[in-house]
C-alpha cells in the first residue's frame, strides 16, 4: 500500500517535527531550602549546555512570595584569556583571546477649640483605643508571619480572615465586610490599609494638636489645672512608637499571603548568546528586609565557532645541545669527546592557541608558541595541533615541531680514525645552527569572562 503526501502536508510534518524536537522555551529549575542554617540555592537536576537558538526561563521553587522578592538578573558573556608575555615577542598588537564570528546582543477628626480637660482626656483615651488597635494588627500580623513559614494554606486563610473580620467587628464600623466567595479579599484589604493610615495619621494629628494647645497656654496655673502636660506626655511615647511604614509593610505581608505561590519564574526570556549565560539571583525577605540568597550561576553555551585563546606550561622536546670535553691525544692534537647526556629537554612555554569549539568543553585547532629551556637558556619555538578540555579552566595537549638555533661543532674540526679532534691549545670550536625536532605541551589556562 502506498501512501500518497502531497507538498503542504509534507511540509506541515516537517514544521511539527521541527517545533517538537527544538521547543522555544525551555525552563531551569532550581530549588532553595530557606529553612536550612545556611541556605542554599541549588539546581533540581543537571543542566546540560544551553542552545544559543532556543529561549529559557528560571524557575525557583521552595520560595514564598508573600514575604520573599526574587530578582533573576542574566547577562551573556564571552570567555577570554590574557596573553602570556613571552608570546607578545611574536604577537606584538593580540591583546586578549578574540571570537570570530561572534556577537552578543543583548516597584482626628480634631476640630474645635474647646478648652476644658475633659476634651484632652477623652482625645487621649482615643488615641489609647488606636494604639491597641494597632498593636493586636501587629501581634496577628506577626503569627500571620510564623504560618506562612510553615507553609500551612489552610492556617494562612483562616490567620487573615481572622485579621480582616476582627478589625471590622472588634475595632470599627462594618466598613470591612468578609466575602466568602472572594478569596482575595482585595476590597478589605484595600479598607484595612486606609483605616490602618486613618489610625496612624490621628495619633500623629492629636499629638500636633496638643503641641499647639501647650504653645498657646502662658499661664503655669492654668497649664497645671488642665493636667495637658501629663497628657501631652502619654501623647509623645505614642506618637513616636508607630510609623506609617512599618504598618504598611504588615498590609503588604497581608496582602501577598492572600494569593501567595511557591515558585518563582523569570519574567524575561534568557537567551544565551555568550560563551556563558552568567545569572545572578537574589532572594530578599521583604518583611524582615533580610538577604536569604546572593548567587551567581554560570550555564555554558552550545557554541560552535573559531576562537583564539592562549596557554602556559611545560614543553618536552628532543632538541638538545651536545656536551663535549677535551683529552690530550699527544703533544699536538687533542681529542673532543662526546659527553654522555639525556635527549630530552623540559622547558617553560606559552602557546596561542586558534581552536573550533566542539562544546563548551572540547577544541580542537592549532597552536603557535614559544618555550624557554632552564637548561641550557635557548629558546624554541612551536607549532603543531592542539587539543583543549575545560570549560573555564583548560587544560591543553599540544604536540608539533620544535625548532631553536643550537651551538654545533664548526667545519674546523677534524675526524680520523680515532675520532674527532683539533689542535693542541685550541678552543671548541661552535656555530650556531637551526636545529629541528618534536615536542609535546602540557599547558593551563584559566579563562576570564568579558561582557
């Protein structure tokens, strides 16, 4: 049986695929303990590196937002890496590791002048009356507090209908009223917080008008009849001991609990474009204004380009200065004899490395250096293949030809049958001399980030 597909239909299977297997959006999990001395921000599993072509968002859980701010901050960035000085000789205008091919882009009613005492008694004992309105909306709104830290929804709901019912039965007129089919409570919350302002600003009020009721009262035995200076002085403590702020701070605790979550996603969309997708997250407890979490994340790009990066470390080579000595042979000759020696050298290099990254921890390319032997103070200069491993901090293979200026025995010396020799009297003759051999590189480099 044959199956007919004409051209739309086979393109539609393709773009399904396509959108199956290469989604925009992929999500990163990771997940904080706040409850643990210490705490720590961990990722829920491994991530692999981010494709540079698809779109990812940060999702933290085991967060509270009724009394935690998340802030997610991601930036791209390259890896770079400083150029050793030996290599400046012969890279005199390369400053830093250069990527070809890439780009970045990238919240009392007082009136009247009535002078008798018993008006300022009664303004007291109004003021008095608002303060421990005040005080029990701060001792709810703390076990309020204490139940969103236990994680207990039920305890919650029932802790703010508690707080909005109370204050509307025990505290003031039946402006609050509680709507069981509104799990929000957004009208009684936005009540609370005018009625809660209204409080604060009397108390503050009455104080400014006893200050101008004292000012105006030059008589001491008038101002001792009144007893103001006693109510004036309950009136400072009280004035001074409640802020709109801090108050404001117990409704928005309120009010975040009521429609709480336990995660948090990143509202934009992370796009790795760098070499690293650097991310910093912070964790605040906005009611204690505690920092729970400070972190900085890298993810590694799937990024395959050309790149230039340099290394240092140990060169081993085959090129080696021979030794000689000189024996008396007779009154006129004298016989230079080889020195027995190793035919291997260990020097100190830095190598430049022009690598493809394969991954984010794999290259492989071309290198170009020099090294510096302690031995015998020569210098060799390198090139060959390489082969780099590490993210941001790698490690280097390099093998190739090698090649230094040497001393070797001039043309002047003469050989016979009993071997090499010169004239009684006379120096070693030397020249120097390209010589040619292999190597193989052990180096390390440690990569720094770049905007």
């Amino acid at each position: 049986m044959y199956l007919k597909i004409n051209s739309l239909s086979l393109l539609s299977i393709i773009c399904l695929l396509y959108v199956s297997f290469n989604g925009y959006t992929q999500q990163i999990e990771l997940e904080i303990d706040y409850k643990k001395k210490g705490r720590t921000l961990e990722t829920k599993k491994d991530i692999e590196d981010l494709d540079p072509n698809k779109e990812y968002v940060i999702k933290i859980t085991g967060v509270n937002t009724a009394f935690m701010d998340v802030k997610i901050n991601a930036k791209p960035k390259k890896l770079v890496s400083s150029i050793p000085e030996p290599l400046k000789l012969i890279l005199p205008s390369i400053s830093e590791s250069i990527t070809f091919g890439d780009s970045t882009e990238g919240f009392l009613g007082i009136t009247g002048e009535d002078e008798k005492t018993d008006y300022f008694s009664k303004i007291l004992n109004k003021v008095i009356n608002k303060k421990n309105k005040l005080d029990w909306l701060k001792v709810e709104t703390l076990k309020l507090y204490k139940e969103l830290q236990n994680n207990d929804r039920d305890a919650i709901n029932q802790q703010i209908d508690t707080i909005l019912a109370r204050w509307s039965s025990g505290f003031t007129s039946d402006n609050l009223k509680i709507d069981p089919d509104d799990k929000s409570n957004i009208v009684n919350q936005q009540i609370l917080k005018e009625e809660v302002l209204s409080t604060i600003h009397y108390i503050q009020a009455a104080n400014t008008f006893f200050n101008n009721k004292l000012a105006k009262i030059l008589d001491p035995e008038e101002l001792h009849e009144s007893e103001l200076l006693l109510y004036k002085a309950q009136m400072e403590i009280i004035a001074n001991s409640y802020s709109a702020k801090e108050y404001l701070n117990y409704w928005q605790l309120i009010v975040k609990a009521s429609n709480y979550s336990n995660s948090k996603t990143s509202e934009k969309y992370l796009v790795p474009e760098g070499d690293i997708l650097e991310v910093n997250i912070a964790i605040v407890n906005t009611f204690t204004k505690d920092t729970l979490v400070k972190k900085t994340i890298d993810y590694y790009s799937k990024v395959n380009k050309w790149k230039l990066g340099f290394s240092s470390g140990f060169v081993f080579n085959n090129i080696t200065e021979d030794k000689y000595f000189l024996q008396s042979r007779d009154a006129n000759t004298t016989s230079i004899i080889k020195e027995d020696q190793d035919n291997v050298d260990v020097s100190i290099g830095a190598l430049a490395h022009l690598h493809y990254k394969f991954s984010s921890a794999t290259s492989l390319g071309l290198n170009l250096g020099i090294a510096v032997s302690p031995f015998d103070g020569e210098t060799r200069y390198l090139f060959g293949p390489s082969i780099l491993l590490g993210k941001k901090n790698q490690l280097a293979i390099s093998t190739g030809a090698a090649l230094a200026r040497m001393n070797e025995l001039s043309g002047a010396v003469s050989e016979d049958a009993q071997g090499l020799n010169i004239p009684a009297g006379q120096e070693i003759p030397t020249f120097k001399k390209i010589q040619w051999g292999y190597f193989i590189g052990i180096t390390y480099n440690i990569l720094n980030t770049k905007n």
